[in-house]
C-alpha cells in the first residue's frame, strides 16, 4: 500500500510539473534560468543544424561551401525552378512534426533553431521582410508548443557574415564587423522578430549572434557594445525574453564583456544568459573553469548552447559535468546525412553519391535530368522514418547508467551468431575497452577510424565480407576488448568459429564469461589481407544456461573481427538448473512504438498473475482511457488505438501510461502523433 501512494503522488508531481509548465516566459535570475515562479529550469536541447541553413560537410560537399555556395552549385546542376522545388522537399523532410515529436520522446526539453537571416529578409533589400520565412517558425514554434518543447532563435547566418568560414554563409570575410550597414541590418531583423515573438511563452530566448569571430582591428569591448544596441532594440518591442550571447572565436573568448555593461536594465532585472561553445577538447571540469568563474564574477546563467561531434563516452562525460555543475546544454544536432555522431542518419544514394563525385571531379557531369532525380531522391529520404536511428548517441545523452552498467544493443542467443559490432551499450571501460575513445585535440586520430556504423570509440567499418556480417571491428590493439550480453538458451558443449582477417597473423584472441576464461589466446593465422576471411575455430567449450557477460579480448592485435558463431555440439540434460533470464519483479516497459501514430503496445511483467489497469492520462491529468485485463505471471501486454472512452480519437500530444497490479504501479511517457 506505502508503494502505491508513493506511486500516486509521483504521478500527480509529475503532472503538476507539466501543468505549471505553461508559465508564460523563461528567464535569467542571477545564475539559474527560471520560470516565472522563480522555479529553476534545465534545459536539454539539440541544435536543428543543417535544416534552414545547409552545412556542406553534413551533406559531404567536397571543400563543404556555404549555404548560398551550395545552393549556386545544385542550381547550376538542375537549374533555378528544379532548385526551388529540390529546397521545398528538403526542407519539408528535414524536419517537420514528426521529428519534433520523437525529439520530445527522446528526451529533450528544448530545440536551437539555426537561421540564415535572407529567410527573414532579402539581401539588398532593407526594410523588407518575407512572410515565408517567418511562416516556418511559426510553424515550428507551434510543433514545439504542441510536445511542450521550449525554442532558441538563433541567427546562424548574419548579414556580411559573423565569422569568415561558410557556416555563417559569408563570402570568405566577416563583413558584419567592417560594413556599418550590415550591424544596421542586424539589429533591424533582432527587432522584427522580437515584435513578433514577443508573447510567444514557448519561444525561451534569442542567440543573437552564432560563434562570431572578431576581424583585425574589431575588439571585444566592440563586440560587447554590439550586442548591446541589439539588446536595446529587441527590448523596445520585446520585454518578455531572454537575450543569449555568445563570446569571440567561435563562442569562447568573453573577455571584456563585463556583465554591468550587457546587462538588461529592463524594470531593473536582469534577463541576459552567456551561451559558449565546447568542441575537440577534454570533458573535465577544468576546461570550463573560465566559464564558471564568468558566471561567479557576474551572477548570470550560462548555457552550452553547441556540442557535440565527438564519441559517446566524450558526449556522456560532457553531459555528466554540465549536469553537474548546472549548466543547460544543446547538442550539434539532430540529423545529418550518412553521420554516427547524430541519433538520425540519412544514407547517401547511389544517385547523389554521383552528384557528389561530379562535384569532386572523379566523373563527367551528370545531365539534369538525372541530377533532379538524385537531389530529389536524397531530399525524400531525410525523412525520419527512413533515416537510421542511432541508439548508441541517444543512450550517451540520456541513460544515466551508461557510464556504470553495459546495456544490450541487440539481443543476442546462443545457440547462435553475434556479429562483433553489436557489443553492449556503455562507454569506454564498461561495454568495451579501445585506446583511442574520444577525440580532445581537433585534427588528431578520429575515435572511430571506420566512420560507420556506432559512435563508440570502437573501430568499425564496412567488412567487404559476402559470406559475414556488413561491418567488422578492425584497428585493434593489445589488451581492447568487447562486451556482449547474451541469452544462453541450450546449456551445453559448445565450439566458437571466429571469423577474422589478418594480412600476417601472429594475433591471438581470448574468450571469457562472466570474466572466467572460455577460450584461452587461440592464435589468428595469416589469411591473406585485410578484407580476405577466414574462419578460426576453438576447442569445445561449456557454456551455462541464462543470462551472462560475454568478452572478446585482443591478447596481441594484427587481425580484423567480423563475427562470432556458437554451435552447440552437446546438450546438458534438461533437468539441470537454468539461470533466470526474466525479471522477478513488477515491470513496465517504454511504449512500442513511440512516437505513435494509431496504435501503440504497452508492455509489463507480473511476478504472479491478476487483475491489470492501464490508465492513459493526458499533460493535464485528466484520465482519458482505463484499460483492464485479467493477466498471467510474466509478460503481458496492454494494446490501445489512441481513442477515449467513448471511442473518440485523441489529438496528438503527450500522454501518461500508468499500469497498476496489486498495491503497485508504474508511469511512463510517450508521444501520439496523428
């Protein structure tokens, strides 16, 4: 009974959370970012990078190129109308309500949008703004409203350019700085969107500029007095929302920006949040210790407002320390096309994968016709449902295990085969063990030397094996190691076939379970190359039934592994004692699938059979649908098609499953999506 009204009280805090959430605007109060009852509020974000403003190294330009580079280069292939259209389904697939839903269900409370401000404005054309473009944020900011997502508006693409590299879709000079009408304009566009904005509650704040970097002769001090006059404007039609800066080279460098001369003296409070940057360094406390002393000296919220583009275990290090130390963060980003680094990945098509070698200078150039189709079809399959999901990127961000306990990344049994790059979730030292896991100095060894397949510090690519499994672990060195969680269906006699490719030989492996040796330094003969396998096979061995550990260890490198096949020669008798591989307690599982669009399952896991209730709550509290069933001990499985009690269907948005057995229950979330 205690356990039941432990379980209705967190229920009724959790929506009393999502109620309060409708306050009306976030803000700065000294150090914290709060809601309008001073309550404070952590953002988790990621970055919409590569949709309103095209990166080339996210679409694997040759040379990368800026946003209007790359749009002269696809006009030029397909000419201007076939341009048009090609953007149209660009930015239709890239992200639209579907992606905001499943950013929602992953995790993150909030979204930095990235723009190029001649979406908002034409170039050479002062005064004059384009519905169009500001109709996409609309848009967005009402998706966003829906799945209860806070936004950041953030100016990518300045007018001259704020830094000289293509991301701020300069012409190779940063002209913001050196052309007084390019500031002129600047703050121009601030105030226009300000006046717009200026009672959306679910619109948090404004970047005002993304990484500038400062020209000779520009100093901070003129930096800092910019972003002042913009401040000033915005607070002419806007006194309701956070202003965000970002310091010198790329966000990094705040000196001379002393907080009483940016703060925002609007009714006296301050409303002002210092957003940096963290990339290609190490992921202690120390590299930000400028930072906290900023934020110790002049009492104002910091925000990382970019990372990323590094390993999982970089990417949960840095989460734990920003966590800690109570810093909001934004991940670089949420999908980009053929990446590891990203939880959605879209392929290169063979078509595009031409276009891309013509802009490379390996083919003749494609004729339009072809090229329309290719670009099309690589705009068709940005959508979500056809990327990949990178589980390993989403587990690193937010499982709180994941630097303690190695989780399945795919269910293994044996009898049967594990393909070695489908070793355990968890960072380095916990799933698995490589010498170079994360990358702290840009430009040195990537952590992932195989580009492909998981973001780990394990190296993976593809193994050109017909008779295998599509990738391969390959790189290795002495003393790495790879961890598996497997299911052991037939306790019995078994023998291991490895299969391995090693142009001289001379390596040897180890097998252990649940760190007792299995297979003892079993030595990998020459096979002819890097990409020619073979199969090795050990001595027979005795495997227990259940649930176990599973490592495979590089004694002496000098091979590639593709896989591992357990063939079960003798079967213990069926009277001997199996482990358990089942939960021996109440259970929920997360809803499957979520996001949902009709229909979804809920699963949960009795210790004893009864009488089973599901209740679906929407972010109000109020009950919408009870679903009740007389269920066995183990799995069970609740199935709702998205209606009320009436059997009328609910709008899309986030509801609550609670299942209750007994004197237990358990809550979780998902996402409808109709």
């Amino acid at each position: 009974m205690k356990q039941l009204q432990t379980s209705l009280i967190f229920i009724f805090l959790a929506l009393l959370v999502f109620q309060q959430s409708a306050y009306p605007f976030l803000k700065a109060k000294g150090r914290e970012i709060v809601d309008e009852n001073e309550n404070p509020v952590f953002l988790r974000g990621v970055g919409l990078g590569g949709w309103l403003v095209p990166e080339g190294y996210m679409l694997h330009i040759p040379g990368y190129g800026s946003p209007t580079v790359i749009r002269q280069m696809i006009t030029d292939l397909i000419g201007e109308q076939d341009a048009k259209e090609f953007y149209k389904r660009y930015e239709a697939n890239y992200v639209n309500e579907r992606d905001i839903a499943q950013i929602a269900a992953l995790g993150y409370n909030s979204i930095r949008l990235p723009f190029n401000y001649r979406m908002l404005s034409p170039e050479d054309q002062p005064g004059v703004f384009l519905e169009e473009g500001f109709a996409v944020f609309d848009s967005l900011i009402a998706w966003c409203r829906k799945y209860q997502l806070y936004v950041i508006l953030d100016m990518h693409c300045a007018p001259g350019g704020q830094n000289a590299g293509n991301i701020s879709d300069s012409d190779g000079e940063a002209r913001l700085w050196t052309v007084v009408s390019n500031q002129d304009r600047t703050v121009e566009i601030w105030k226009k969107i300000a006046k717009r904005y200026a009672d959306e509650e679910w619109v948090a704040g404004y970047d005002l500029l993304n990484e500038p970097v400062l020209p000779t002769g520009v100093t901070n001090a003129d930096l800092r007095n910019f972003y002042k006059r913009i401040t000033q404007a915005i607070r002419e039609a806007d006194p309701n929302h956070i202003v965000i800066v970002e310091g010198n080279w790329y966000a990094t460098d705040f000196s001379s920006f002393t907080y009483p001369i940016l703060i925002d003296n609007y009714n006296n409070t301050s409303n002002v949040v210092y957003s940096f940057h963290k990339y290609w360094n190490e992921t202690d406390a120390g590299t930000i210790s400028g930072y906290l002393q900023l934020r110790n000296n002049y009492n104002v919220p910091l925000w990382l407002g970019e990372t990323g583009e590094n390993s999982n275990p970089w990417f949960y290090e840095v989460v734990q320390v920003m966590e800690e130390k109570n810093i909001s963060w934004c991940w670089w980003t949420h999908k980009k096309i053929e990446t590891t680094t990203s939880p959605y990945s879209a392929s290169i098509t063979p078509g595009y994968q031409r276009i891309l070698d013509y802009w490379n200078g390996k083919i003749p150039r494609p004729d339009a016709a072809s090229a329309r189709a290719a670009l099309f079809e690589m705009a068709e399959n940005l959508a979500l449902e056809k990327c990949t999901y990178r589980p390993d990127v989403a587990a690193s961000l937010f499982d709180p295990e994941f630097g303690a306990i190695a989780k399945p990344y795919a269910e293994h049994h044996l009898p049967g085969m594990i393909d070695a790059a489908d070793f355990d979730l968890g960072t380095n030292g916990i799933a698995y063990s490589d010498n170079e896991y994360k990358l702290v100095n840009q430009g040195a060894t990537s952590w992932n030397q195989g580009y492909s397949y998981r973001n780990d510090g394990v190296d993976i690519e593809k193994s050109r094996d017909s008779g295998g499994a599509e990738y391969g672990v390959g790189w290795t060195q002495d003393g790495e190691w790879l961890n598996y969680t497997v299911t052991v269906d037939t306790a019995g006699t078994y023998r291991a076939d490895f299969r391995v490719a090693s142009p001289g030989g001379n390596g040897f492996l180890s097998l252990l379970l649940d760190n007792q040796a299995l297979v003892q330094s079993l030595p990998i003969s020459a096979t002819g190359g890097w990409y020619t396998w073979k199969d090795v096979e050990s001595e027979e061995i005795r495997i227990p039934g259940g649930t176990h550990s599973l490592r495979l260890r590089i004694d002496k490198a000098g091979f590639n592994i593709n896989r591992m096949e357990f063939d079960l020669k003798i079967a213990d008798s069926i009277n001997e004692p199996q482990t358990s591989s089942v939960p021996d307690e109440f259970e929920l599982q997360q809803n499957y699938p979520n996001p949902f669009n009709s229909e979804t399952n809920i699963s949960f896991f009795l210790p004893s059979g009864g009488k089973a209730e599901c209740r679906i709550y929407s972010v109000s509290g109020e009950l919408v649908r009870q679903l009740k069933k007389s269920a066995t001990a183990g799995w069970n499985t609740f199935h709702w098609d998205g209606r009320n009690v009436d059997g009328i269907a609910l709008s899309s948005g986030v509801y609550f499953y609670q299942v209750r057995f007994g004197g237990y229950s358990k809550t979780r979330r998902m996402v409808y999506l109709r």
